[in-house]
C-alpha cells in the first residue's frame, strides 16, 4: 500500500466535500488512483478531461505512486 | 392595437391583461396609479386630467418600444385615463409580461417613470376648499435609476497623474510612454474584465479594446463592479466604455457587441499587442488560445470556479506552452461549470482580474517575470496556491507544435461557421424538416416552455447522450445559441454531421417575433 496526500480543485473538490485527504491506496499508478477515487466520490469528469500534477509538477498517468507523493487533479473551468 | 392608450372612460382592466397573456412568458407585473385624497399636504376632491393626446400617444409607445427593447419583455400595454376622475380611481394602468419576472418588474418601472416624466399630460386638482390649480405631471424631475444621463455629463478638464506608478524605479517616464503606446484588448468585461478594464485604463494604457456580447443583469452586480443599478439591460462593452471615459478620458476604447468567431479573430488579433481572456465561455477562450498562438500575440487566460482561479499566461513564443498543452480539447458542453451554474464569491474573479492586471502591465513594461509556461492555481478559502511548470515537450509538441494543433484547430472551427441557422419561428424550423431538442435546463424549460414539440435533452447530458442524435435532422436550441452551437461542434467531432444549432437561441426568436409584431 502507498500513502499519498490528495488535493482537490474546483467541481472534484465540491464532489469529494474536501478540499485534501490523505489516502492508502492499492492503486499502481495514477490513472489507477484517479479510477479509484471516482468510484468513491462519484467524480463526474473522465480522466482525460483532468491534468494531473504530482509534487507540483504536471506528470503522465501512468507515473507509478510514491509513498508520500501529493497528487493534485486539476479540471479545467470556465467561471469569469 | 396601439400598446399605448389614452382613454376618457373607465376602460376595462381585465381586457388589458388578457391582451398580454401568452404562453411564453412566466410572469406578469401590473402598476396601476390611483388618485389619491391629498397633495402636498392640501386635500383634495378629485382631478381633471388633459393630455395632448396625438403628441402623448406617440411619446407613449416609444417608452413602451423602449422598455420591451431596454429589458427583452415579451409585451407590455399602458393606459393613461383623461377627464374627471375622483379619489380612488385609476389614472394610469401599466402592465408588462416577460418570461421572468425581474425583467418584467424592471421594465413595469421603466414605464410608469418615462409616463410620468415625458407625457405631455396635465392635471387640473381640486381642492377641498373649493380651490383648484393645475399641476404637471412632469413637474418632478429626478434623475431615474435607468437613466444613462449621469455617464455622459461633461466634467472638469482632465490631466491624468500617473505619478504613482512612474515612481516605480522600472517604471518611469519610459514605461509611461510604452504603455500610452499600447493596445490591449480584454474579451469579457464580467467579473475578471471588470479589474483588468479599469486597472489598465488607470494605468493609462493607450488603447483597449472591450468585447461583451451580453447586456448587464442583476446577477452580475455581486462581482462586476464598474457597473450599478441602473445600468442594468444595457450593453456591458458599451457601459464598459462609458466607464473608461469616466475613468481615464486619455484611453482610446474599441467596442465588439458580438463575440469574436473563427472568421474575424486572427484579424482583431492582429490589432492588438496583447489579449487578456477574462470570459466565463470554454469556447472564447480555445478560440483566443488559438488566434494568440497564429498571431504571436501574448494572451493571458483566467478562470475562476466558485473559491478557487486559474491563471495562465501564454507568451505565444516558439516554444512555448499554450492552453492545449494542458487540455488538448475544449471540454465537453457541460462539463465545467459557470458561475450560473455552480455559483462564486464575488472577490473570487476580482482577485484573479487583479492579477491578470498585473501580469498585463508586467509584459507591457517588460517587467521581470517567471510566469510564462506555468498554470497558476489558487485558492481562496484556504489561501493555497499551486505553481505548477508546464512542460511544453509533453503538450503540443507531441502533435508537432502549438502553432500546428491551432491551425487545425482553426480549420476546425472555420467549418463549424454556418451551422447555426437563423428562424423566425420554431414552427418553419420544423417544417423545414428539423426536429427539435430543447438543451436547457429541466427548470429553465419549466419558467420558459418552448411551445413546439421537442425533445428534452440538457446540454450537460449531450455526451452521454450523442448516440440519440443519430439518423434525423436536428435542430438544437437553448436561451442565447451558445449552449446549442457548442453542442453542435461537440457532436460533429463526433461524426454527427445532421446536427444544427438555432442562432441566437431563443431570445433571438423573440426579439424577431416583436419586430414583426
């Protein structure tokens, strides 16, 4: 099991009703971590409508999860 | 019939209100004014009204032409009674019908105002005492919340001081004089626009172009601060241009009063040295990634989601970074959400205004800056922010180059022009051999029924959906066109090419109606 820290923006931090959790996750990678936090959130976005940053750096999906690794999910918006 | 009528008998009101019943509108708002037992502290019996009536009947169904145009109601009537009246009766009965009823009070408002100070109608008082003297309607002037008067009143000869910004070491007279030579144009002047307009025409920036197709609502007041009360159903870039006149009389403003498209953008690009982004449409915004990478010219792009922004800027230099390196496609319709839909705090796009404002001047100065290829996030609830570096090799570059992904992007688009159509009537769209889906919301349909037969499907379920758009000529509609058209190009990516979008939505089709009306 890896334990990472989790940041939310926008509609998936509105759908996961937090801004950040910490989580231990089976998931190998981050697209694996990403399917996995949509089924217990209920994200409406595809991945592939989403960046995702790791560390504060953009990253690939299939960057495998560190121990400690800070993965943000960052949807586009449109508000203005 | 006339909309406006003077009549010296009693009339009958429920004829009136009968006159304004139609099934697309959802609200009704009626004032009647009744005379009443006293003026001015004197008591009064009853009064005599006179009216010259040829001239008070044109004057009467302008006001009423203008308060239809001024808020989008559907129609509106007013009747002014003359002769001998007695306390308790009526004097003047205004009645509006609109599809929501904040347009209808405001524009029920607008009428009696305008009535009360533009006819030529007179009053004869007669007093308790046996007494009687004749009174002016208009004698009150007052200068109404919609009067657009105050904007335009000459002042004081003006020199701008930028004193405050010149002491600024990297600033100085040199910066000053780039930045009365510069030419910026801001799409949107909302919430972000609102900041970055009245910053960089303080700043004294030389000339800023203003593109806003939407007139101010309400709504928009919590977070558009160079707009009031009584600037409401009025053209924002136009209000917006007043606002700078008043701001800063040395700043030359260009107006749009319609969006940009894939025809004229890569040429109005051209006019300007740099762009800043501030709508609240997915769509402007790709087009303006677009047009920045073909033309070179810097673009600075914001977004806000109700605590929370993003703010991006693009230097449109070879090697660069852009908005599709991040997200290659504009999100589905839907997808992401507006501040309509999901709601924001006011200071929200205010902040993020601020810093396009600043990141404006910073490149108009050349002031030291690290914030080309970065996307910028921030939230204000808990005052986090993330800077996170974009690596351009892993955006477009793997499919060439910025500057190739927003060639074909363009082409794209260029295609899609044309396929919102124009109808008068949605009954010619189906005798066209259209079918028609309704893709607004289950509870905007509810306040606004469409009155044709159609399918309901909202945009944010077109996704899901696409596989019922197949096989038929479809004509989509919604309020404005801009849900409809994006659904349209979405589906097309798809292959769906028997998809077409109603131009303007349905306010086009009533604002056509009351033409012809």
């Amino acid at each position: 099991m890896t334990t990472v820290t989790l940041q939310y923006f926008a509609q998936l931090r509105e759908q996961a009703g937090a801004g950040a959790e910490q989580l231990s996750t089976a998931a190998g990678s981050l697209r694996e971590l990403y399917t996995e936090l949509a089924a217990r959130h209920g994200f409406s976005l595809p991945a592939d409508a989403l960046k995702v940053a790791v560390n504060a750096q953009f990253s690939d999906w299939s960057r495998p999860l560190r121990d400690g690794d800070t993965v943000v999910f960052i949807p586009p918006v449109n508000g203005g | 019939m006339s909309r406006f009528d003077i009549s010296g008998e009693p009339v009958d009101l429920s004829a009136l209100r009968q006159a304004l019943q139609d099934a697309g509108s959802g609200g009704f708002c009626s004032f009647e004014g009744w005379v009443r037992d006293s003026n001015e502290g004197r008591a009064v019996d009853g009064l005599d009204y006179e009216a010259y009536e040829d001239l008070a009947r044109a004057e009467g169904e302008l006001i009423i032409q203008e308060a239809i145009d001024r808020y989008g109601v559907a129609d509106a009537r007013c009747l002014h009674r003359t002769g001998s009246l007695r306390i308790g009766d009526l004097a003047v009965w205004v009645g509006v019908a609109a599809a929501h009823r904040d347009e209808a009070f405001r524009a029920c408002r607008y009428i009696i105002d305008e009535i009360k100070h533009r006819l030529p109608i007179w009053k004869k008082e007669h007093y308790l005492d046996g007494d009687t003297a004749w009174v002016a309607c208009t004698h009150v002037h007052r200068e109404h919340e919609h009067d657009p008067v105050h904007h335009d009143r000459p002042g004081p000869p003006f020199a701008p001081d930028y004193s405050r910004q010149t002491r600024l070491r990297e600033v100085g007279a040199a910066g000053q004089a780039r930045l009365a030579a510069a030419r910026v144009l801001v799409i949107g002047a909302g919430g972000l626009g609102c900041p970055v307009l009245s910053y960089l025409a303080g700043a004294g920036v030389g000339m800023l172009g203003v593109v806003d197709p939407d007139r101010l609502d309400a709504s928009n007041l919590h977070r558009q601060t160079m707009y009031d009360a009584r600037d409401i159903g009025e053209l924002k870039a136009e209000l917006a241009k007043r606002r700078i006149a008043a701001l800063n009389p040395t700043v030359a403003v260009s107006v749009w009063t319609e969006p940009l498209h894939p025809g004229n953008v890569i040429e109005v690009f051209s006019e300007f040295d740099l762009v800043v982004e501030c709508t609240d449409d997915m769509r402007s915004r790709y087009l303006s990634n677009d047009a920045a990478i073909l033309t070179g010219t810097p673009l600075i792009l914001a977004s806000v989601y109700q605590y929370e922004g993003q703010l991006q800027v693009i230097s449109a230099k070879p090697g660069g970074s852009c908005l599709r390196c991040l997200w290659p496609d504009e999100p589905a319709p839907g997808v992401t959400g507006s501040c309509a839909e999901s709601g924001v705090l006011g200071p929200v796009p205010g902040v993020l205004g601020a810093m396009q404002a600043a990141e404006a001047l910073k490149l108009l100065l050349d002031l030291p800056r690290q914030d080309d290829g970065v996307l910028f996030l921030y939230n204000l609830l808990d005052h986090t922010s993330q800077r996170l570096p974009i690596d351009a090799a892993a955006g477009c570059a793997s499919h060439g180059s910025c500057v190739e992904v927003a060639q074909s992007a363009m082409a794209r688009a260029r295609g899609d022009v044309g396929l919102s159509l124009v109808f008068e009537r949605l009954d010619d769209a189906v005798s066209a051999g259209f079918s028609l889906v309704d893709v607004r919301d289950p509870e905007e349909i509810a306040t606004d029924p469409l009155g044709a037969p159609a399918r309901e499907i909202p945009a944010s379920q077109i996704v899901a959906r696409q596989a019922e758009f197949a096989g038929r000529t479809i004509l989509l509609v919604c309020a404005t066109g801009r849900r409809s058209d994006h659904a349209v190009s979405f589906l097309r990516e798809k292959g769906l090419l028997n998809v077409r979008s109603l131009a303007g939505g349905l306010n086009a089709l009533k604002r056509s109606a009351e033409v012809s009306s």
